[in-house]
C-alpha cells in the first residue's frame, strides 16, 4: 500500500513538473526549438497519465491530473498558496503578453465544443474546489476573447493560463471521448480538428 501510494505521488509529481515545463516554455525566455520542447512536455504527460490510470483507474487518474492542471493554469510563487492569491496571480496574468493562435472556421467551433464538453464533465463529475473553478474560469475567459474573421481564418489572442487550461481540456476530451468508444463520428471530426490545430500551432514555433 506504501509503495502504491509512492508511486502516485511521484506519477502526480512528473505531470506536474511537465505541466511548469510547458508553462515555462510558452512564457520564458526563447529556447532552442519551443515546439519540440513543448511537444516533449506533452508526450510526457500523456505517458505518466497512462501509468497513473493503471494504477488508481480512469475516474480517479482523470481527478488528479486536472487538480495538478489547475495547480499550474497561472504559476504561483511560493508565497501564493491560498485560494485569494491564486486569483490575485490570474487577474496579474490577465495583464501579461498574449499568445496569437489562428484557425479554421471549423477548427475554432471544434474548440469551443471540446471547452462545453470539458466544462459539463468537470461540473457534473467532479466537487466543486479551488483548482476547478480557476479552470473553468480560464476557459470561460478564453470562450469570450474577442476574434476576428477573414473568410474560413480566425484569429485570436489568449493569455498563458487560458492556453494551458485548454491543453488539459483537449487532453482530458480525448480521453473521455476513447473512454466512450464507440463514439460519433462527430466526436471524432472535433478530435481530429483539434489535434490538427495544436500541431500546426506548435509547428510554427520551431525555430
């Protein structure tokens, strides 16, 4: 039982140190190549969150990782450890640069349905704490950005915290739609959607 509940915490720990890495890549200074680092850091991600499903199940493993994404949707200093810091350290990266993202008209509504479905899950399966409500509130926010459209192209901008908490939203909505097998083919077209998207974005990030 020990050793079972070393693993998790060590599993938990990696997702959460490669969560800050991704954060880290996006926010500092420019490295050799963002998309690949980036890339690693998702890769890494989706694997501990495997291990971390054969050990404790889907319901519980799916708890975890978005406690430790809401953890890192806005980086905290050490000093910001209570619920009212967490939303001062948001409102502070409201103001912070913002990321650039264009899409296709179909990839956008394939992003905002995967926000719905992440949302209703984490309303109807999971209680109500801290670290969901800031999630919910970053894609709340990044459902209201403004945009702009130029025939089948839309553009946006979206703060750190926003992207972040959609990376787990799209992670975990691939998860729950597999979960669900078999599902619509709609399912599958926003999936693929979403994924087309968040490659061509990382792709413009190689240097």
């Amino acid at each position: 039982m020990t050793e079972h509940k070393s693993e998790v915490a060590r599993l938990r720990q990696q997702i959460a140190e490669e969560y800050e890495a991704a954060q880290r890549g996006l926010t500092g200074p420019a490295i050799v190549s963002r998309h690949d680092f980036i890339t690693a850091r998702m890769e890494g991600i989706a694997r501990a969150s495997a291990e971390l499903r054969q050990l404790v199940g889907e319901a519980e493993a799916m708890q975890i990782i978005i406690e430790v994404n809401g953890n890192v949707v806005v980086e905290q200093p050490q000093e910001h450890s209570n619920h009212r810091c967490k939303e001062d350290a948001m409102e502070h990266e409201e103001h912070a640069a913002l990321l650039s993202f264009e899409a296709t008209t179909d990839e956008y509504s394939a992003i905002h349905h995967v926000i719905d479905c992440y949302i209703f899950y984490l309303e109807a399966a999971l209680p109500p704490s801290a670290d969901r409500r800031l999630i919910i509130a970053a894609l709340h926010s990044l459902r209201l950005r403004p945009r702009e459209q130029h025939g089948n192209t839309v553009s946006w901008q979206c703060s750190h915290a926003e992207a972040l908490a959609f990376a787990g939203a799209a992670m975990c909505y691939s998860r729950l739609i597999t979960m669900a097998m078999p599902y619509s083919i709609g399912e599958a077209e926003t999936k693929r959607l979403v994924i087309g998207f968040q490659k061509r974005y990382l792709d413009s990030l190689k240097s």
